[in-house]
C-alpha cells in the first residue's frame, strides 16, 4: 500500500472526529484508510480491571504550564482504534443554539462559522445510528424533530441523591442523553449490541458493546463498508507535494512508512493535531496552529454519606441539569452532571486535588463507597496566553513534546466558584456529613480553529484548510468557543458534515 496512488483520502486517528468521517467516505464507495496510533481494544478482551486499562489513555508525556496546567494521562485523551470514546463516559447532550453565537451575545470569545441549524440533521443522525438513550422529554434547548431511539438508563447512586437535591433546591435535572444502550441494538459490521448491564465500567473500557465507543458503531460500519484500518501506526509528520499534502510519514512496527492520498483528514485531537502541524510546518500562514486552547471549568464536589451508595456501580453518566446555562454576569454558563466513579481514578483526583496522603489519604479512600459526586462542564474563553508549542525536550522517537500553557480568566474562576457554592448546597440539602471540592480542568479543545477568515482562523467551516489544500482537519481542535456541553456528540455531528464536504469535493 506504501506511496498507492489509489487512495482517495487518508485519515489520522479514529476517535469521535475520524470514525464518523470514516465510515461516510467508505459507504459513498471511496477508497479510505485510517492510521491510527493505538491498538484494538476488542471489547470482549477488555478486563474488568480499572488499572489494567491504562492501556486506553494516551500516556505520552505532554508537559504542562501556566497558572492552572492541565493535568494529562488518564484523565486527558484516548489512544486505540476508536480513540477517546474507548474511555468516555457517553453523555451526548447536543449544544444549544446561543452556544454557537457567544461573541453576539456577550461581545466576548467567538462565534462559530456554523449554526445549529445547520448541525440539528447531523445530531439527529448520529443519535440514531449510536443508539443514544435519553428522556422522552428534555426540559432545555429546542424541540427535538425525533425522540432518542432507546429509553433513558437507569439512574446511579450519586444521580439518585442529586436528583433528590435538586428537587429541594427547586434545580430541575432530568435523565441524561447517554450513548449506552437501554435496549439491545443490531449494529452492521459488529452485530447485536446488548442492553447496558450497568456495571459501571464505562470509563475503563466497555466490555459489552453496549456502550457506544466508535470501534463497535462507526468505525465497524466504515470497515463492512470497505475502509481499512492500521492500528498502531503513530504518524510522524505530513507530506507535501506540489504546494498540497499528499501523504503521511508514520512508524508502524518500528518500521518508518509513508502513504500519498488524494486528501488527508487530520483528526489525531486537539494535542497531536497542532502537534503534527506545527512538526510539518503546515497549515499555520494564519499563525494560530496551536493558539485558542481551551479547557472546560470542570469542579467535581463530592459528598460523604451514611448510604451504602457503591459509586463504581450503576452508568456513571446519568443525571443532567441545565439550569445553569446562563448566569447573570457571566460569559456563557455550565451544565451539571452526576458521577460515578472507580476506585483508582477517585483516588488519584482526591489525592491530587486535596493534597492528601498517607494515612490520611487511606483514611478517607476506606470511605468511597460512601462518597457521591457532581461534575461541571463549564465555558472556558479563548485567552491569548493559552496555547500549545513544541518544547525543547524530546520523546522517544526524537520528536519535540507538546507543552501546553494553561490559566483560567477571572470569567472561569467566577464560573468555577458559582458551580461550587450550588453543588456545595446540594449535598449540603441531603445532610451530607463531608463535603469537598476538586477543582478540575476538562477536556482538550481549540488549537486549529474553524471560521471564515483566513488570517484568524486555521480551517473553514466544514474543516477544510485555508492555506494548504488536500489538508483537513475533523477533531476537537477546530472547536471555535469550548461550548457548555460535553463535546462528543458535537464532534461527531461535525465529521459527518466535514466528510460530505469532502465528498462533493472529490466527486466535483
Ligand atoms: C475521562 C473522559 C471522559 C469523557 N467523557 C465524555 C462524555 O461523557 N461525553 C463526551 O461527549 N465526551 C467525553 N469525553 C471527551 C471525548 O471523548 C472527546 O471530546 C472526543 O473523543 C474527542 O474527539 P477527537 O477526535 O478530537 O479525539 P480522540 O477521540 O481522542 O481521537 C484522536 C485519535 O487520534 C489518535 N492519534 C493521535 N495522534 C496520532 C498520530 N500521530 N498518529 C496516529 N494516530 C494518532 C489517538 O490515538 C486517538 O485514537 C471524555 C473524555 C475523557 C478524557
Ligand atoms: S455500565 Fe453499561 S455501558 Fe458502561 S461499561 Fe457497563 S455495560 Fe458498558
């Protein structure tokens, strides 16, 4: 296959923005492959083993800066044949619509290229196809034209005392849109998905199928469609050819290879994205590869309780309110979700956030059955001083790390202690005897930004780049404004729309 001249498009990485692009260039009869740098995790051979699936996350040293640096490794990005969803905890609630237009109406951070209107078919689509469960009916947004294919999951321990406090509170929550399903579902190139067993194990890999990771939805469809997959190929640097690129460098069994195709889909994420740009010297005439990072406010704060709640038990995405969508005062708002959570994961969080150690930290932990957590996900603005650049040290391969320069503005520390002051009270409202605050940054998103103008933006509205043609990008990179919802659904809305892009272009 090396330098096959056949190859109508090459995609890099196969999570939430590669898989769905995928699985559409090979059902419109394209010839596709995808490059991805981890391995299959077929989920039959998953254990049920939180530390044996370290294996899931992008261990890579990333080095971190700034007044409030990101904490990577496991809490940060996937690595395997379906990227970060491998590990994700499936809540697909859809952005609403003024997220899309934060400059219109705070005259702060950017509005997208792109409208809800012009995602709301995409959405619809992805949902069905996934088998996203969820609520019959949603109290925020607007109106659904289809309701959620399956019933929504029941709820865990921590989403049934949230939900019990937010009653008390007068918040109103209601059962999350979660890509596990509540029902069996028939998905062609994997076969019969079955109905969640809720065991809780959705962050270390489901080994099931029930939960909608794209290697058991997209990217199977993309391989019965007649794609082709190379696991544990790491792409070193892009080719160009004629002014375009054509091609890619990777290492795949210690071997260095090189591919050519008609265009190239970079979706490697918002840390190798820019990495690989910035490594190749291509895509950055704007000089924003890299610039905009962002980082949703993401404060857990968690409760001890007498009841026997087992947080490990039970889908740890269950529980959602939107009421703090908009706050007075601030730019933008954040969404409220309950957790769940392993051993080993509340572990390292507690020990990171609170300090604790020793026989104070095994004190504590000899209560995490007892422990109940609320989680934000919060507007994060693009600020000048958050970017990523190539550092002076370098990995294994003699490549120079990402380092990434990170501080909340005053909007997100306002946001963060809003967030804390209300989950605070809820727990408070059910008697918790302890309550505490982790504070957390979530998710890894802008750094090659879409838009309309070539000297700001990297990439245009469907993800195409501005300067280099035969150059895409399909990841959480292209993100404009952080928005203050999860970001998979949204991603994979935006790669089916960036892959009939692609197409018209290739069949013009
Ligand atoms: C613990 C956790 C829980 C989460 N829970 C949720 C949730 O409940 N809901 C939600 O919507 N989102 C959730 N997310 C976020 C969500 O998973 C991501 O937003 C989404 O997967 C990002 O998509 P992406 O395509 O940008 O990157 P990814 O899905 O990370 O895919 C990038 C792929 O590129 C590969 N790659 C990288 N570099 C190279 C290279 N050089 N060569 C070849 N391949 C490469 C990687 O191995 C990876 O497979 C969660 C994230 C974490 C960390
Ligand atoms: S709780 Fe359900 S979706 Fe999550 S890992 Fe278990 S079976 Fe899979």
């Amino acid at each position: 296959m090396t330098n096959n001249p056949e190859l109508d498009v090459l995609v890099i990485g196969t999570g939430a923005g590669g898989a769905p692009l995928l699985a559409r260039l090979a059902a419109a009869g394209l010839r596709v492959l995808a490059l991805e740098a981890g391995v299959r995790h077929r989920p039959a051979e998953m254990p049920t083993d939180e530390v044996a699936q370290a294996g899931l996350f992008w261990m890579d040293e990333r080095l971190s800066a700034g007044k409030d640096p990101v904490g990577f490794g496991r809490n940060n990005s996937g690595r395997g044949v379906g990227g970060s969803t491998l590990h994700y905890t499936a809540y697909t609630p859809r952005a609403q619509p003024d997220d899309f237009e934060l400059l219109k109406e705070f005259g702060q951070g950017v509005d997208w290229p792109l409208s809800y209107a012009d995602l709301e078919p995409y959405y619809d689509e992805v949902e069905q196809f996934l088998g996203v469960s969820g609520p019959s009916e949603y109290p925020w947004g607007p109106p659904r034209q289809r309701p959620y294919p399956h019933p929504a999951l029941p709820l865990n321990g921590a989403a049934l005392l949230m939900e019990q406090a937010a009653q008390q509170s007068g918040i109103r929550t209601s059962a999350a849109a979660n890509a596990a399903l509540s029902r069996p579902q028939e998905q062609e190139g994997y076969g019969l998905r079955p109905a969640c067993s809720n065991r809780g194990f959705c962050q270390a890999g489901c080994s099931t199928g029930a939960k909608a990771s794209l290697d058991v939805t997209y990217l199977a469809l993309a391989e019965a469609r007649g794609a082709t997959i190379w696991e544990g190929a790491q792409v070193t640097k892009l080719l160009m050819k004629g002014g375009r690129v054509s091609g890619a460098e990777f290492v795949r069994g210690g071997k260095t290879q090189t591919l050519h195709a008609r265009q190239v889909v970079l979706a490697a994420g918002a840390i190798e994205t820019p990495r690989l740009l910035l490594l190749s010297g291509v895509g950055n005439s704007s000089e924003q590869v890299g610039r905009n990072f962002m980082a949703h406010v993401g404060v857990q704060v968690w409760g001890l309780v007498d009841d026997d709640l087992r947080p490990y038990k039970g889908i740890p995405g269950g529980l959602i309110s939107e009421d703090f969508h908009r706050i007075p005062g601030l730019v933008g708002g954040y969404l409220l979700q309950s957790l769940g959570v392993m051993p080993v994961t509340y572990a390292t969080q507690y020990a990171r956030g609170t300090g604790k150690w020793g026989a104070a930290l095994s004190e504590h932990l000899s209560q995490y059955n007892h422990v109940a957590g609320i989680n934000v996900l919060g507007e994060c603005l693009p600020y000048a001083g958050n970017f990523l650049e190539l550092s002076s040290e370098l990995d294994e391969r003699g490549l120079p790390k990402p380092l990434i320069h990170f501080s909340f503005g005053e909007n997100e520390h306002r946001m963060a202690k809003h967030a804390e002051t209300v989950m605070r009270d809820l727990w408070a409202k059910i008697g918790a005897r302890e309550v505490w605050a982790l504070p957390r940054a979530a998710h890894t998103i802008g750094t090659a930004r879409m838009g309309h103008d070539p000297s700001s933006n990297v990439v245009d509205a469907f993800g195409r780049s501005h300067d280099t043609p035969g150059l895409w990008i399909c990841d959480n990179s292209t993100f404009p404004s952080s928005l203050s919802v999860n970001p998979g659904l949204t991603q994979m809305a935006l790669s089916l729309r960036t892959a009939d892009a692609l197409i018209a272009e290739l069949k013009a």
